[in-house]
C-alpha cells in the first residue's frame, strides 16, 4: 500500500514538527509506504495574492496531476467527520490513497467534487504542518487498527 499527502504549503524550516512528521512516516512504514509532497509555486504565491476564487483554481490545478491515481481523499471542514475507527476503513482493501490538504483558502467545489471522499477533522482551523501531522498519526493508527497493532488502545 501505498499513501501520499499532498499538500499546499511553503517549504520552510520545521524544527518543532518535522521530528514528529519524520517519526510517524518512519513507523508506518510496516504497514504501508506513505509519503508527504509539499507543493508551492509562484503560480500559487500570485493566485492568493489576486483572490480566494483565483487561489483555490491553482490549489486545484496543482493536484490535477495526481488525481485518479488511486483513492483521493481532501481534508475539508465541510466534510464527513469520523472516528478512528471509521478512519482505519477508508485506508481498508486501497493499494493507493492520496490524502490532500488544501492552502489558505482551501478548495473549491470542482476539486472536491473529483476527490472519492472528502473527511474533516473539525470545524476549527489548524496550520498546515499541524494538521499534516495529526494526519499522519491518524494514519498510523488506521494503519495499526486495521493490523490489529495495540498502538490504538
């Protein structure tokens, strides 16, 4: 199995997450391969600088190539909330997943629309390397409910 989050955000120096990030990539790796691709351009920088409609159409354009690839799933506060366990079986009987998450002014009804599931952590607003690593560790003990690993009592 293989799992990607893609994810618009600038790459910058982490020091605070990156050790978390790399340790949850790292232990899931019995499970599955899982991979995180940050992606920003000029194109993007523009577009959120000319207007949220404008920005969202390159977040769009940015993950166009990687759509249909396998399982697409987008965070989104408007999506369905669920529970670990509910978490644990999208990641159930899929070769390939790609999870994205969207920039400052998230995504637009085109791009969710071509996504198979839209999920959502809550209604509040987390920064883009947190929410990466929340994901991360949720996938992990996806990964682990659905192996049986005792990580998730």
């Amino acid at each position: 199995m293989k799992i990607t989050v893609y994810l618009i955000d600038k790459k910058t120096k982490d020091t605070l997450y990156a050790p978390l990030t790399a340790h949850y990539i790292k232990i899931a790796r019995s499970f599955a391969q899982v991979e995180v691709k940050e992606i920003f351009d000029k194109r993007i920088h523009k577009a959120q600088e000319h207007s949220s409609e404008s920005a969202q159409e390159s977040y769009t354009d940015a993950f166009l190539p990687y759509l249909g690839t396998g399982y697409d799933i987008a965070l989104h506060p408007e999506g369905k909330e669920v529970d670990s366990f509910r978490f644990a079986e999208m990641l159930k009987d899929k070769m390939r997943i790609n999870f994205y998450i969207g920039g400052a002014y998230g995504f637009n009804e085109d791009f969710l629309t071509k996504c198979n599931r839209t999920v959502s952590f809550g209604k509040i607003t987390f920064s883009h390397k947190l929410i990466k690593l929340v994901l991360l560790e949720q996938i992990y003990r996806g990964l682990s409910i659905n192996a049986n690993h005792p990580y998730h009592k």
